[in-house]
C-alpha cells in the first residue's frame, strides 16, 4: 500500500487561487529586508507566491497583495522583475 505523496499548494497574491507550488513564483524578503524572485523555492526569507501571468500580476498591484503579504511596501524593482521573468516563461 503505497502512501499518497502531498502536493504543496499555495494562494496566489494575484488571483487569490490555489495552485500547485511549483506552478507559481515565489517572492521572498530576506532578513536584512531585501526583496528578491526564489526559482528554486528553498530560499530563507518571508515568501508570498503568484502566477506567472501577466492578469495576476496586475490584479496583485491593484488590489496590493504583495504589501498586505509583507505587511509593508513593495519597491518597484520588485514589479519590474516579476515583468522580466513573466516575459521569460511566455505566458502573456
């Protein structure tokens, strides 16, 4: 009887739904309180997590999910990277 593997799921800052971990992309803030994108997900620091998509990245600065899952404001080096790397995967 093999055991059932459980899939991580996390909400998206975005859209607010539930979707696999490794789906999304993760934000993280250091310690030192550096903001900086995690590919590999194993990074320390506070994560908050959001869909590769342009549509949720819009909602995420509308409706300031980023600041509310950080509890303070988001540099707009922090956006502007999130852009870079939704250009990458090719997701528009």
């Amino acid at each position: 009887m093999g055991a059932n593997k459980k899939i991580p799921v996390r909400r998206c800052v975005g859209c607010q739904e539930m979707k696999n971990k490794k789906e999304m992309i993760r934000v993280i803030r250091t310690k030192e309180g550096e903001f900086s994108l995690d590919a590999t997900g194993k990074k320390n620091g506070r994560g908050a997590y959001i869909c590769p998509s342009k549509e949720c990245l819009q909602k995420a600065v509308k409706n300031k999910g980023l600041e509310r899952s950080f509890k303070q404001s988001i540099p707009a080096e922090v956006y502007e990277a999130l852009e870079k790397e939704m250009g990458l995967i090719g997701t528009e």
